[in-house]
C-alpha cells in the first residue's frame, strides 16, 4: 500500500477520497451492465425509479466517492474595469459535455432595518454557464452543494447548499462587494485535449452519470480569468445522489509541443476556440 499524498492544484485531497464499494460475493457486474442496457427505455415509473436505483450501484461498485469540498478553496482575481481585487474559487467547475464556460454574476444586494438600530443584508449572486448545442442554447444553473462550495470560496459563510433561488444573508463586508460587483460578469474558460485513455473513461461514465451530471475542474490561476485557460492537471467527476465520484485525474495534452505559444495565445485570450 502506498501512502504518496495526492495533490490537486497544490491541495491535499488524499484523505477526501473514499475507495469505491466492493462488489459482493455472487454479483456481476456483467449482469447489472445486461440490465441496464435492456432497460434503457422504461416502461412504467416504477421500472424508471429501480433502474435508477441500479445505474446507482453500478457507480458505487466503479468509483471511489470524492469529498468535494476542495473546491471551496478561495483564490483571487483583478477586475480589468474597476481595478478591484475579488474573491474567487480557486477551481472552478464546468460542464463540459454540456459547455467549456463558468461564469459569477452579483445579480442582487440590499439591506433593511433591524432592531435596535441594526441592518440586515443579503445578497444574491448566481453561477451559470453557457449552453449551447445544436438544438438549445441559454444559461444554466449550479445550485445544491456546488454552489454552496462556491460562494465559501467567495467568502460567503454558513451557506446552506438547499438555498437554490434565494438571497443569502450576509455581513456588512460581502454587502459592499455585493453592492460594487452588482451587474458585473466574472467569467472563465476551459480549453483542453483529453489524452485518449480519459476520453475512454468518459464514455463509460457518460453511460451511468448522464451528460447533465459530469463535471471538470481544475486549478485556475489569477491570470487564467476573463479568458480561456489550458490547465495542467484537470479532474473529472459525476453527481449521483448529491455525492460525488471521482472518474479521473488527468494531464491535458501539451499544445505547447505542436503549435507555437503565441498561436495558443492569441486563440485561447477570446476564451473560444475556433
């Protein structure tokens, strides 16, 4: 047994990894593949709700469970039009078989009176991403534990990840940031070539997590923000039951070896790829 300590983005997130369940004596796992193939197409709703149950287990038996709580790890960026400092997560997620983009809009701030003379204020901020396909296009959401990570990150405390629409309670501090970051965009992009053994891992995950809950992230550093970025490591993981399950860890491949940096550069700046 090895006890080398696994870093992501210079943190540790050995201990946040869990081993995946151990298949029980007697079950294959060839059976279980049988059927959910042969009942991919439910029938009834009671057929819907126990196949869920199976394409569940199948990802236990597949995957070491993962403690997301890493990516409540707070960074910092310099706003171009208001040379002002702000908090930021230090990774960023994206839905990537659904967009490559990431995006932080204070869309809400104000305060009411209180007792004895004291104010309350609250504060709404949402994180979306651009999804567009060749039959919809629009913005979706992050809500449940993501989004509760990513405003720790951003300095917002006791966050309750069930909180999906509302406005947060907040100090007098994130008030004021709220108040000068109101209508203002924070917006990142991920840009990266998958090594041919990930693209294998996630097609099968695709299979049991579904293109709505599979997510990327990876370490975004000041300079990465307000345009695309190609990570040196990138993780991906699926969403099954409100936990998380790591499917890999992965170095992107180097473009940097093919095409000269300036190219890269002068590409990846727009945060699109052409």
């Amino acid at each position: 047994m090895t006890n080398e300590r696994i870093l992501f983005g210079g943190v540790d997130i050995t201990d946040a990894i869990t081993p995946k369940e151990q298949v029980p004596a007697g079950v294959s796992l060839d059976d279980i593949n049988a059927l959910l193939k042969e009942n991919s197409i439910e029938i009834s709703k009671t057929e819907a709700r126990l196949n869920s149950l199976l394409a569940n287990q199948r990802v236990r038996y597949t995957y070491p469970r993962i403690d997301a709580g890493f990516i409540s790890t707070p960074s910092q960026v310099l706003l171009p039009s208001k040379r002002q400092e702000v908090q930021v997560p230090k990774f960023p997620v994206f839905k990537f078989l659904r967009a490559n983009n990431f995006q932080i809009n204070y869309s809400y701030c104000g305060q009411e009176g209180g007792g004895f003379g004291e104010k309350k204020y609250f504060s709404r901020v949402d994180f979306t991403y651009r999804n567009v396909s060749n039959l919809t296009q629009g913005n979706g959401s992050y809500y449940n534990i993501l989004r509760a990570y990513f405003l720790q990150s951003m300095g917002f405390k006791n966050v309750k990840p069930d909180n999906y629409y509302g406005s947060l309670d907040c100090d007098e501090r994130m008030y004021k940031l709220s108040q000068s970051l109101k209508n203002q965009c924070i917006h990142i992009t991920l840009d990266c070539l998958f090594p041919k053994e990930t693209k294998e891992k996630i097609k099968d995950a695709s299979k049991l997590f579904g293109d709505e809950d599979m997510y990327i992230t990876a370490e975004a550093k000041p300079k990465d923000w307000f345009k695309g970025f190609i990570p040196e490591k990138a993780m991906i993981f699926g969403s099954c039951d409100d936990e998380f399950y790591l499917v890999d860890i992965f170095n992107p491949i180097k473009l940097s070896d093919k095409i000269p940096q300036a190219r890269i550069n002068e590409k990846i700046k727009k945060g699109v790829w052409e």
